[in-house]
C-alpha cells in the first residue's frame, strides 16, 4: 500500500495562527507599533533635463593647446626637490649617531670626577673586570681572601640596580693587594677569565675609563685598522717579557764570552809550563 504524503503546515500558513498573532499585536507599546505603520506614497517628479541628443548646446571638446598662455615660464618654475638615496641616507644617520655619541661622551667626561669619591684607600683597592653577570659580593671575598684580609667588596651597578661587570676590592694591607695584583690576573671566576688592574681612576693624573674613551688599550678607538688587536696589558706583559729576553740573551753572551776568554788563554799558555809543573810534582 502506498503511504499518504503529508504536507507540513507553516505557522504563517496556519489561519488560525495567523488570526493568533494578528490579535497579539493589539498588546504591543504604541511606540513600537509606529515602526510598523505604512508612510506616505512617494511623490512623482518629472525628469526635465533633456536628452544628450536633444540638448541644443553641446559642450566643444579641444586639446590643451590654448591653455599653454597659463603655463609659467621654466625660469621661473621652482627647483626639482633633490631627494637623497640610500647610501646618502645611511652616511646621514651614521653622522648624527656619531655626533650624538660625541655630545653624550662630552658630557659624561665634563661629569666624571672620580677623586670625589673618598670611600677606601685608592692604593689599597683593586679593580676586577669582565666579571660575570652572576658572580655576587660573596663569591669575590672568598677568592680574595686567599691573599690576605679583606676591608670591603663592592660590585657596580647601573641605576636600574644590575651589575655593570666590574669591581672593587680592598685590602687591609698594601702588600696583600700587589700580590692579588700580580697573582690574580687572569684567573677564572664563575668560567670567566677576569682581569685584575691597580684602580687607577684616584691614583693615575688624568685617567679615564674605557667607557669614558680612556682605558689601557686601543681595541675599541673606531673602526678595525685604527684598533689594536691586543689590550693594554697584554702589551706590557709583552714587553717585560722581551725585556727579560734581552736580559737573558745579554746574560748567555756574557757567558760565553767569559768561556772563550778562558780557553784562549789556556791556548794562549806555552806548553813549557805545563812541563814545569810536571816536573814539580
């Protein structure tokens, strides 16, 4: 047997829903029903303006020949803007960095007085540099102690309170700091190779640091062929060392001449002598 369709009714197709919602709507605000009331019919105008065809006057069209009279004279016409390129840009903000630099440095020296400092002995304190960022006051004492008693260890900080990599300890006797001077440079602390110098900002007439554009070396002056590829101590290491090379090479000649000396005068003996003392004995 074949099924009967049935056909779905819609609500809006359903007259006894329609009735429904056409009685709810007398509920509704007054407001609200405005918005849903029909405007008046739009008025008709008439379009007066004639067709291109029918128009009795048409615009000529021409070329721009008759308005060469306006164009103004080419010596009177504005220079072209000059717009410089890429490298003439570069080259630009390369020398307003380095002006910059220059002014900050400038001003950085005129504020830098470091014999104001009165905190320590000068000729008792040493310098330790390219610390690791993570080494503390504490790890320093305990390596300098090695040398002899300790007054203070102070590490620099910038103003957002972060190490600046450097810093200062003093010892209680002059002694003790030359042998730390001399022993503990170069050593390795927290897998970093420090360098340890006398402070030399309240000892030595007109230094200044590296930051301030002193400092022991010429391996940061500018670019590559005006910097040196070795530090300032590494250069007078280098020359103790040739100095005591020529020492010792002055020392072997002298030696050796002292040894040709004496076998020229046992050459020089006449053998008679030898034969004398033979006899004597």
């Amino acid at each position: 047997k074949k099924k009967k369709k049935t056909h779905t009714v819609f609500p809006s197709r359903d007259p006894h829903h329609r009735t429904l919602c056409e009685s709810m709507t007398q509920y509704l605000p007054p407001g609200l029903l405005g918005l849903f009331a029909p405007g008046p019919d739009l008025q008709y105008l008439p379009f007066d303006d004639p067709e291109p065809h029918e128009r009795k006057y048409r615009q000529k069209l021409g070329g721009l020949s008759r308005y060469v009279q306006f164009f103004e004279e080419a010596k009177d016409a504005p220079p072209p803007p000059v717009r410089e390129t890429k490298e003439q840009r570069q080259a630009r903000k390369k020398r307003e960095r380095e002006e910059r630099a220059l002014k900050a440095l400038q001003t950085n020296v005129a504020e830098w007085h470091p014999t104001e400092n009165k905190e320590g002995d000068p000729f008792k304190t040493l310098f330790v540099g390219r610390l690791s960022f993570e080494v503390t006051e504490a790890q320093l004492r305990e390596v300098f102690e090695a040398y002899g008693p300790l007054v203070s260890v102070r590490i620099v900080q910038d103003d957002k309170g972060k190490p600046r990599g450097y810093a200062f300890v003093e010892f209680e006797h002059e002694r003790d700091m030359h042998s730390a001077y001399k022993r503990a440079d170069g050593m390795k602390i927290e897998g970093r190779r420090v360098v340890v110098d006398v402070e030399r900002g309240r000892t030595v007439e007109n230094w200044k640091p590296r930051r301030l554009g002193g400092g022991l070396g010429g391996t940061r002056k500018g670019p590559p062929d005006q910097c040196s590829r070795t530090s300032g101590r590494e250069e007078s290491r280098r020359s103790d060392d040739d100095r005591n090379d020529d020492r010792d090479d002055r020392r072997d000649s002298r030696a050796r001449s002292r040894d040709h000396d004496s076998r020229r005068d046992r050459d020089s003996r006449d053998p008679r002598d030898y034969r004398d003392r033979d006899r004597d004995r």
